[in-house]
C-alpha cells in the first residue's frame, strides 16, 4: 500500500538539531502589502502635529524590525498613497503632510479625531491584501496546482 502524505505522525526531529532557525532578512518593496502594512503600523504610532524627519521613521522602521530592510524611497511611497488616499477620502491636504525642509523630508500626521479610525481603516485594506496574497500563494503552490 502506496504511504499519502500526512498520513503518518512526523518524527521527532535527532537531538542537537537546531530550535532556533534564522530567517532570511526581507526587503521591503513599494506596493508590498506586508511591507504596508509594517509602515502603517509606524505611521500610527506617530506622535500626531508634529513634523517628523522621514529618515528618522525609515530608522525607526529598521530597528524594530531586525529581519526587515526598509529602504527610504519604499516608505516614501507608502506615504505617498497615505497621503494620496487621505486626500481622496477627505478632500483636504492636511491630514499627512510631506514637506522638504532643511532637515530633509518631513511629514506631519494631523492631530485630528477622524485621523485614528482612517489609519485602521487603511490598515484592515492593507491586511486584507496580505490575507489574498497568502491564499494566492496557497492555491499556486500545491503538487497538483498552477505555478
């Protein structure tokens, strides 16, 4: 009788075999949903009404996160269509701002009541786009499917 896979328990793995595997370091790409979706989260954490250095968030990005590699022009661009999207939804600039000053690039996130729910709106869009390109990856990478 031919064995199915995933029919049998797996075996437990030979002593001494490492528990701690690395994981490749990723670089974020402009329109990366998962990428999006880390900036997102910074961008929401930023102290609202305040200009803040672009460079200073791009840092900030890759120290808390270790295996990512978060290129300038990839965060500007996220805040590019943050900005973008606010002022489709809103019909007003000030809700982000990016603004050259003679510290470099800033943007300012508005100090504003709508500004919180916008901001996880955007997040659960981008999520949902993380969610649809797993499943898409689910589906491709099978024994019997496409790719």
């Amino acid at each position: 009788m031919l064995a199915v896979s995933g029919s049998h328990a797996p075996r437990p793995l030979p002593a001494g075999f490492p528990v701690d595997r690395p994981h490749p370091p990723v670089v974020a790409e402009s329109g990366d949903p998962f990428a999006g979706l880390l900036i997102i989260d910074a961008i929401a954490r930023l102290e609202r009404g305040r200009a803040v250095r672009v460079d200073d968030l791009v840092d900030r990005l890759n120290a808390t996160h270790l295996d990512w590699m978060f290129p300038r022009s990839v965060v500007v661009d996220a805040l590019i269509a943050l900005e973008s999207n606010w002022g489709a939804d809103y019909r007003t600039g000030s809700g982000i701002v990016i603004e050259e000053g003679d510290r470099g690039a800033t943007v300012t996130i508005e100090d504003t009541r709508r500004m919180d729910p916008w901001l996880v709106a955007q997040a659960e869009r981008v999520a949902s786009a993380c969610r649809e390109t797993l499943r898409a990856f689910a589906r491709r990478d099978t024994a019997f499917g496409g790719g």
